[in-house]
C-alpha cells in the first residue's frame, strides 16, 4: 500500500520519472513521495492499482458531481462513441447540453463551448478586451482561474511579495512585464479597497474577474456588498463583470450567481458540465457574446478549437447535468452540511487546532484558528502547509482521498455514513498528527 517503495504505484511512479519531467505531467496531482496510481472508479470511491479502495473527496478536483463510472453518464456516452466522437461538423448534443444551461441561468442568453477551464477564463478575458477595447483585467488576489498567463498572475503572492495593496506578482517565472502591467490585483471582500483600485484604472479596465467562492481565499462567498459593488461600478466605468463558475456551478441550480446574485455579463463554466470528460465554456447575454458572431464578417473575438463541443462530452455533460435537478442540488448541501459538521467535530474530538469553511457540497480544512476574510488571512503558513500534506497521506493510509490542501468536493452518491465513516479516520489522523508534533497536552 503507499507509500510503500514496493508497491504497483511507486513501479509506476519509476517508470513515469523515465519519461516526464518531475515524473508527473499534471502538477496538481503529485504527492510526495509518489502519488497514488488509480486503476478505476465507481460511485464515491476509486481503487488503485494496488487494489486499494478509498472514500474519494476530490472528484477529480471538483469535475465528477455524480462520482465515478455513473450508470446513466456511462450508457449514454457508450452510445454516443459508437456514432463517432468527433466530427468538423457541429452536433445536436452541443444545442442540448447549451439549451440547458441558457434555460437554467437567467444572464446565460448564448454559450460557447471549449476544453478547459483554462481556456475559457482565457477567451472570456479575450472576449473582453474585444468588447471594450481596453487592455486590463482585474482579478482578485490569490484566486485560481486556470493556466493562462494573465489569471495566474497573484496566485501564489506571499508575505515577502504581495506588498501593502496587492500588486502584480508573476506565477510562473518568465511571465512577461507586459502581462503584469494589465492585470489588476484587487483585494478580496474588502468593498472600499478594491473600489479604490478599481477606479483608479477605470480608463483601462476591460473587465471584473471573480469566481464566487475562490478555494484560495479561504473557500468563503464573495459578501453581498462587495458583488453589488463591483456590478455597480464595473457598470458606471464601461467594463464588464466575468463569473468564473468553473467550480462555483455546483453551488445552485441557477449558477453560483442565481445563489449569490451579481449579474455577470460573462460566465465561465468546465469541470461538472463535461460529465467527466474535457470540457470548458464561455456564456452570457447576447449582448457580450456578440463578440464571438461571425455574421459580418471576422468576429471581434475569434474563438474555435479542434475537439471544442465534441459530441461525446457534450453528451456525457447533458446527462449529467439532467441528473442535477433541484432535488439533487438540495441533497448536495446537505451531505455539505453534514461534512462540515463531521470536520469541525474532529477537531474539537482530537484537541488539534483547526476549523473547516466551505459553502454547498464543498470543505476546506484550515489547521489555525485565525479568521478567515480572504486570500491573505487564509495563506498557508509553511508550517500548516506541511500539516496538510501529512494529513492527507494519513487520510490516505485510513482509505479517504481530500486534496493536499485540504480541500474535500462531494458528489451525489455519497452517503452521510461515507461522512461519519470521513469523521472518523479524521479525528484519528489529527490526533496521531498532534501527537507527532508534541502538540497533545
Ligand atoms: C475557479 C477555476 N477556474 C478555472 C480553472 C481551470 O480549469 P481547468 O483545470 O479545466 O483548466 C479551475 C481549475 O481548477 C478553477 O478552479
């Protein structure tokens, strides 16, 4: 079992270091000192190749809202292969999976689809600067939007970098000044301050960047003032308001924004509208999506890509998000709930100073007790960082997957006895981490 170095997964790991660099290709799912290989999934749990079988909390980073291998999602598309998977001609299932969410999302008119998340944050900025002319885009400091090089910029700032009022700190070494100069950073919840910065390149700004609930500020919702205001002022000063909800769909029925409200003119979705296959998408009302109309002649935004609406995605998409009814989104937040109780119940059972926030079917452990309002007050301590780490290779050896940063995402078919059984192993693992460090009394 892992970490064992004669195990299936650490033979893999072997060869995998032959041939990638650092031995992965996906950085998000190393582990030190190898990951896990998985061999398959079905409903809430995934068994590796060692034959091991664990409660799996991570969903594949957010994207399986039903679990692994559901019934319906793997009929439909088992169907849909046989017809083919690809096409240079469009589909009817692209219109299907589309008519559903122009249906459920009031400032969802007209949807394009795409592969990742990544690349629709990426056209949506894109779509933008088209629809205003204006170079920048502000985001919120710390929040994830993906790889491109202007919604990863303050992503990872940290105490030595990320100055008085947020400023410009490049993720990936290389980036360009030029990109630095035309992102804004601006500071999450905090109505005054990023009003201030806001206006101040009111001249520039193309648009308003936020997801909701960003994981990276403490997986706590954007306040009802600060999105008023910036649907306010992103209004008065020409730019548009973009909703990253590649995560944040899972939080309603009607979208993160029918939950939250904000009005976005642009939406970004991915992850659980594939169905567990590769998929991304940009949305809005007809009048930002105009951008992408051809009908004239070359669109101010020209957005294509080879495998974009591929039916076998859209297919699997569809019966997904079917599957998501009220109801089903009802129960989601219940098993939520019933998490987040179970979580803050180990703490307070295991001594170990902790708490859990986390809004609908989602968690995020925290292993320090200081308030959480954004990105700065829910920064990893080095300390804490590794805390979690070695939480999640002790939840791993007790058979539950969470992130390595403390991040849990249900699905459907879990059940509230899968939650106990989590509560359990947690308790247990923060006791034996507290004894580890001497922090028992
Ligand atoms: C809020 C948010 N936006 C964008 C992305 C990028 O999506 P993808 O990994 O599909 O490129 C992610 C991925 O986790 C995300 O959480």
């Amino acid at each position: 079992m892992w970490p064992d170095p004669a195990s299936k997964s650490a033979a893999l790991y072997e060869r995998a270091a032959q041939v990638f660099a650092g031995g992965n290709t996906r950085l998000q799912v190393w582990v030190d000192p190898f990951p896990v290989y998985a061999e398959k999934g079905s409903g809430a749990r995934v068994t590796d190749v060692d034959g091991v079988t664990r409660l799996d909390f991570t969903n594949n980073f957010a994207s399986l809202i039903h679990g692994h291998a559901h019934p319906a999602v793997i009929e439909a598309v088992t169907a849909r292969i046989q017809l083919g998977t690809c096409f240079a001609m469009p589909t009817e299932s692209e219109i299907l999976l589309g008519e559903l969410l122009c249906d459920r999302i009031e400032r969802v008119n007209e949807i394009r689809f795409c592969n990742t998340g990544s690349e629709a944050v990426m056209i949506a900025m894109k779509a933008a600067r088209s629809h205003t002319g204006r170079p920048k885009i502000a985001k919120i400091e710390g929040a994830y939007h993906g790889m491109y090089d202007y919604a990863e910029v303050s992503l990872d700032s940290n105490p030595d970098n990320w100055g008085n009022a947020p400023r410009a700190v490049p993720f990936a070494a290389g980036t360009p000044q030029g990109v630095l100069d035309d992102v804004v950073v601006i500071p999450f919840n905090d109505v005054e301050a990023a009003e201030r910065i806001i206006r101040a390149n009111a001249a520039e700004l193309a648009a308003v960047l936020i997801d909701p609930v960003p994981a990276m500020c403490g997986m706590i919702p954007a306040s009802p003032e600060f999105l008023k205001m910036l649907r306010t002022v992103t209004r008065e000063i020409g730019a548009l308001l973009i909703f990253d909800e590649v995560i944040a769909l899972r939080l309603g029925y009607r979208g993160a924004q029918g939950r939250f409200g904000g009005e976005p003119d642009l939406t970004t979705f991915a992850k659980i509208i594939g169905g567990g296959f590769p998929v991304g998408a940009i949305a809005g009302t007809r009048e930002a999506m105009a951008v992408f109309d051809h009908r004239n002649g070359k669109p101010l935004t020209p957005a294509s890509g080879t495998f974009s609406a591929n039916p076998v995605t859209m297919t699997a998409g569809l019966v997904t998000m079917q599957l998501l009814t009220p109801d089903c989104y009802d129960r989601l937040e219940a098993l939520g709930d019933h998490a987040r109780q179970r979580i803050a119940q180990a703490f307070a059972d295991s001594g170990y100073p902790g708490q859990v926030t986390g809004v609908g079917a989602m968690f995020l452990i925290h292993l320090h007790q200081r308030p959480i309002t954004d990105y700065r007050s829910a920064y990893r301590r080095p300390e804490e960082a590794a805390g979690l780490r070695a939480l999640h290779g002790a939840l791993l050896k007790a058979g539950h997957i969470i992130s390595s940063t403390g991040a849990g995402f249900l699905s459907s078919v879990m059940t509230e006895a899968d939650l106990d059984q989590f509560g359990e192993a947690l308790t247990d693992s923060l006791k034996n981490l507290a004894s580890a460090n001497g922090k028992d009394d």
